[in-house]
C-alpha cells in the first residue's frame, strides 16, 4: 500500500526509505526524490515560501498518480510526502520515493510521480520576497515534462 | 445548494474562502461560473475566459460542461504549483 501524507512537519528521507523496504526481499531496487526550497526564483530573493493545498482532493489526487504510475511500471511501494506550511530555503518539500525490483522501473515511475504530481495535485506555492508577496505562476515547461509521459511507452 | 471553495490567489482576490451557493440554472460548471460572473466586476474579472483557472467536482478535475446537482463540491484554483 503506497504511503502519502501531507505533513508540516519535516521528514528523513533515510528513515522513509527504511520503513518502505523493511522486510520486503523482493525489492531490488529504490529510485527517490526530494525538492527543496530554493532562495531565488524568476530573479527575486525568497525568504520564506508558503505551501497552500486542497485537503481531500490533493489525498485523492496523489493516490491516482500511484495507481497510473502501477499501471504503467512495476512499483512494488512508494511513498509521498508533501508539505504544506510555511517554508524556508534549504527547507525540503517534497519526497517520492520509489521501491521495486529493477532500477529501470524504479527510474521511471518516480520521475512519473514527480512530473503528474507538479501539474495535477492540488498545491499552491506562495513566495515572500523583499518586493512582497507573490503567488508563483505554474510553467508551460512542467506541463511539457508531464506529457512526454502520454507518448508510447519508454 | 452547493459548497463552493476557492484555493490560492482566487481565495485571497475575492476575499471568500468557501460558500454555499444555490444550484445554478443551467446546473453545470458553466451556469455556475456565469452566475458568480454576475456577481460583479472582481468575480468577472478573476473568472474571465481568458484568465487560466481550473475547476473541480467533487475533488477530480471537471469541465465547463460538467453536470452539478445538490450537494456537490465544486472548487475553482489557478493551476497547480507544488512539488
């Protein structure tokens, strides 16, 4: 059963990734990743970022990117974890993580996860900056990364 | 009625953050958008045809010709900006 959860709190990639393998032999392999805070973006200084989500339909639509991404590659586990709050640079924001038998497929599905979960899960990213306040506009180049994934399979 | 939400900079231009609202006539998203279109010139304006929002029923990704009826959530938010 994939794991997701959207948390303020922080989280440990090393620990989820534990949890995810522990006692599973099958796996062979684990494909993971995580975004962090940068401190410019569109050549403004960001101080502080605040990650707004839509509970409920933000569960639902990660649940659905896992189960394209089962459809599509053997994924034994995975997990997601998002967070929501007020962030700082540095701080981390998202973790995917992975679990199957080959790398190949463990790759793929979580580079998958990652590009659905920019353009289709219900997160709104809010930058402070020393010229104030700004909601982040959504980029043509994250829809173009989810949709090389509709073309024939890799 | 419906419950209607709006997320992000919608919620913050508008100033409401969720409302019930009756079921509109025609009872899809299209009749709803044009009656909170009528609400006056902030609603028409951050709903505009030209602008790039999107909208959802009942938590998935819905249409202009999406059917609504008693009960449904329906929420409106600019594109999506996580991960």
């Amino acid at each position: 059963m994939p794991t997701i959860r959207i948390q303020v709190q922080d989280f440990d990639l090393g620990a989820e990734v534990s949890a995810l393998r522990s006692g599973n032999p099958g796996i062979g392999a684990i494909a993971s990743f995580v975004g962090l805070v940068r401190d410019v973006n569109d050549g403004a200084g960001v101080a502080t970022l605040t990650l707004e989500h839509y509970p409920g339909m933000t569960e639902k639509a990660l649940a659905g990117i896992v189960g394209q991404a089962r459809a599509r590659w053997d994924v034994i586990d995975c997990t997601i974890i998002h967070r929501v709050g007020e962030l700082r640079p540095t701080d981390q924001i998202v973790l995917v993580v992975v679990a199957s038998a080959h790398r190949g497929d463990a790759f793929a599905a979580c580079e998958f996860i990652m590009d659905y979960l920019k353009t289709e899960a219900p997160f709104w990213k809010k930058e402070q900056t020393p010229e104030g306040e700004r909601w982040v506009e959504s980029r043509e180049t994250d829809a173009v990364a989810a949709r090389r994934w509709k073309g024939p399979v890799r | 009625m419906l419950k209607l939400l709006l997320f992000a900079s919608l919620r913050e231009t508008l100033g409401t953050r969720e409302e019930s609202i009756a079921v509109p006539a025609p009872a899809t998203v299209a009749g709803l958008v044009g009656q909170l279109r009528a609400r006056g010139d902030a609603w028409a304006n951050a709903l505009d045809a030209g602008k790039r929002w999107r909208v959802a029923v009942n938590q998935e990704m819905a249409s202009l010709e999406s059917p609504l009826k008693a009960g449904d959530e329906v929420a409106i938010f600019p594109p999506v900006t996580g991960g």
